[in-house]
C-alpha cells in the first residue's frame, strides 16, 4: 500500500492519519476536509464555544511532521475503485478511510434558521444570543439541551418545542426523559409538539400556532454525511455498513466516526455511534484494519452532556436491555440502569454521578452479572453490587 486517502478533517480522520504513522505506515498520507479549517474537536462547540469560553477547539497535532498532504476546503463528490472525486479533481488510492462524519438535519421552511455542527456555526449562533432575544430550538435531545441552557445562560427568552413526550426521549426514552423536564425551569417547553415551517420572524408549528422568535435552532438530529457514495460499490445503510474490524464492502476501505455502522460482538447489534469517545478511540482499529492486522472494534460506547447546569453521562447500549431500574430519585443526584436478562448490565445513564458511570462502564466492558436488589441502593457502588 502506497497511497492512503482520508476523506472527513474531523476528529476520525486525523486519529486515523495518527494511528498509521504510529504503525509504521510509511507511504503517503492525503487527508481531504470540506471546511477551511485546520482539524478541530466538536463536543465543545456545544459548550464552552456556544457559553464564550473559549473559541476555538483545534486538534493538537502537526499533519506537517506527520508528512500529510493535508487539503482543507476540499469536498468528495464520488467514489469509483480506485479513485475518489473531489471539488478538486480525482485522488488515487490503494487504501481508503471514510470519515466524513454526519450533517445536520434542518427544519422545513424558508425563514433563517441555525444548526450547530461546525466551528463556523457556533460561532453565529453564539453572536445571536443575546440578552432579550427570543429564542426557538426545535427539539429537545442532546444538542438541544444544550443550545437551551446557553440560551437561557446568555439571557435570552426561550422556548424549546419538541416532538416527542418528553426530553431525550428518542435517546433514552420517556421514562428517563420526563425526570428531566424539571431542569427547563424558565425555560417554555412544548412537548408534543412540532415545528411546521420556519418563516421570517419565527415559526409555525403544526397546528398553526405561531411563535415569535429572533433566533430559530435546529436541534433534530443528524444524518450520516455519504450521499457522495451514493453510486458507489459499498454497503450503506444508515451509513457505511463495516464489520468488526471497521472494515466496508469495497476492498481497502474502512469507515471510521459518524458515519460508520458497525457490526458489535459484545451487543450482537449494529451501531452507529455520533459520539467524540468513537471518533477518538475506533481509529487505531481502523489503521490496524486497513494494514492487514486483525484488531476488533468492540467498546462500550460512551458519551457525556452538560446541561441545565447537571453533568449527564452515559454508557452501553440500552436497547439491549430488559429491565430499567434507578438509584436514587429525580430531585438529587441520580442514575439509571438497564439490565438485561441475565442482569448484566447493559447501559447506565447517570446524573451527577460520575462513580456510576466510571464503575458500569467498567461492569459492562466485563460482562458481570449485578444483584439487582442492591443497585437501586444509591449509597452502594456498582461495583459492590456485583455478584
């Protein structure tokens, strides 16, 4: 292999870029980014970007003493064996990793609106938050949580409209979602509820109810960022089908961040996992993969949220349990456990208590089996719970 080719400047991309070269791969790097700017984090845009913090989240790496030919502003169009089109012309490879991450989904209407998903974005929505402003976010999942609490942070008017019964419902469900709803203290909450149309000065929600507003935020999710690889020979299905190893159907490619969908041993399920832990971890599989190695890609997917002035953290994979059990209750710190049938653990969603999280993932990484009658105990760890 002579010639690799990245194609996604994000976190996955230049972990993988790093992962080769840390593994002796010697051949020339071409590390290809639709956005101008040199490779960034994402999490903090959401936070310490949005809140005036910090403004700026760059990845601390030198692509120069990695020898990487590194082309910003520069997007994929298509993919043949062999080749991939770009904005700039055709790039060889003999080995490729797809990293082009997810894109926003956007509201249906023509009146200005705001998603949060790049550097650039952050930045405006951070300048329109301004005292009296009043603020729209459609959906209230992890991202739009999040804008709410800036919002309200920054002394904005705000009112959150999502579809589901509750906050973070679509994540985590109902149930858990309903005990946050306590955290939208001044915040207007509209749940069951849609956004129809956005229009100059607001938007009109399904139903007909208008709502005035200064700054519209799409907070709804994203999708996998491959409609390049549309006419491509490769598996897709909410994203880049890989196995295992990370690797896809077309030889000499692996996906790698957002956008890829992997096959878990540990869950026995298909995930695709729009988290920074994948993104940082999942690449060392993936350059061990593309070299010929035979590394397995099998985590315990992980992901944190700070919102509403609560420390939300999660861990596993909570469809692959039966049973929903908590420790302790809504008003304090608190956690929520699923366990499957064996009363393994399968995932743990915790509130301001990051032991839980630390410990259950620990759990759910070594398949144990918990005494169920002990763990609703919040005064016992998790780990004394363990049979």
């Amino acid at each position: 292999m002579d010639h690799v080719v990245v194609v996604g400047a994000g976190l996955a991309g230049v972990r993988t870029v790093e992962a080769l070269r840390g593994r002796g791969f010697g051949g020339t790097i071409t590390l290809v980014g639709r956005e101008r700017h040199r490779p960034y984090d994402r999490p903090p845009l959401t936070k310490s970007v949005l809140l005036g913090e910090s403004d700026t989240t760059f990845v601390d790496t030198d692509l120069a003493a990695l020898r990487v030919a590194f082309r910003p502003g520069v997007s994929a169009t298509a993919l043949r064996p062999g080749a991939v089109e770009t904005t700039e012309g055709e790039l060889r490879y003999d080995g490729l990793v797809i990293a082009t991450g997810a894109d926003p989904v956007r509201l249906p209407g023509d009146g200005p609106q705001h998603v949060l998903r790049t550097l650039d974005d952050a930045h405006e929505l951070r300048a329109a938050l301004v005292p009296g402003a009043r603020v729209v976010v459609a959906g209230a999942g992890w991202v739009g949580a999040e804008v709410a609490t800036a919002a309200r942070r920054a002394g904005c008017v705000v009112t959150v409209v999502e579809a589901g019964p509750a906050p973070l419902a679509t994540a985590v469900g109902p149930e858990i979602g309903a005990r946050t709803e306590r955290w939208y203290d001044g915040v207007d909450l509209r749940l069951g509820a849609m956004v129809h149309s956005v229009e100059e000065g607001g938007v009109e929600l399904v139903g007909g109810e208008f709502l005035d507003a200064h700054v519209v935020v799409a907070g709804i999710g994203v999708r996998p960022a491959v409609q390049w690889l549309a006419d491509a020979d490769l598996d897709l299905h909410n994203g880049v089908v890989v196995d295992e190893h990370l690797r896809a159907s077309l030889p000499g490619t692996v996906a790698v961040g957002d956008c890829a969908a992997w096959w878990s041993r540990r869950f026995q399920d298909r995930l695709r996992v729009e988290h920074w832990d994948t993104a940082l971890n999942a690449p060392e599989v993936a350059a061990a993969s593309l070299l010929g190695e035979d590394a397995v890609y099998d985590p315990v997917p992980y992901f944190w949220s700070e919102q509403f002035g609560h420390m939300v953290q999660y861990a596993g994979h909570h469809p692959a349990g039966e049973r929903l059990l908590y420790r302790g209750g809504p008003e304090g710190k608190w956690s929520a456990v699923w366990l499957r049938g064996d009363d393994s653990l399968a995932a743990v969603f915790a509130v301001d208590r990051p032991r839980d999280l630390v410990q259950g993932r620990r759990i759910i990484g070594a398949g144990s089996r918990l005494d169920a009658e002990r763990l609703v105990d919040p005064d016992v760890p998790l780990r004394d719970c363990v049979v």
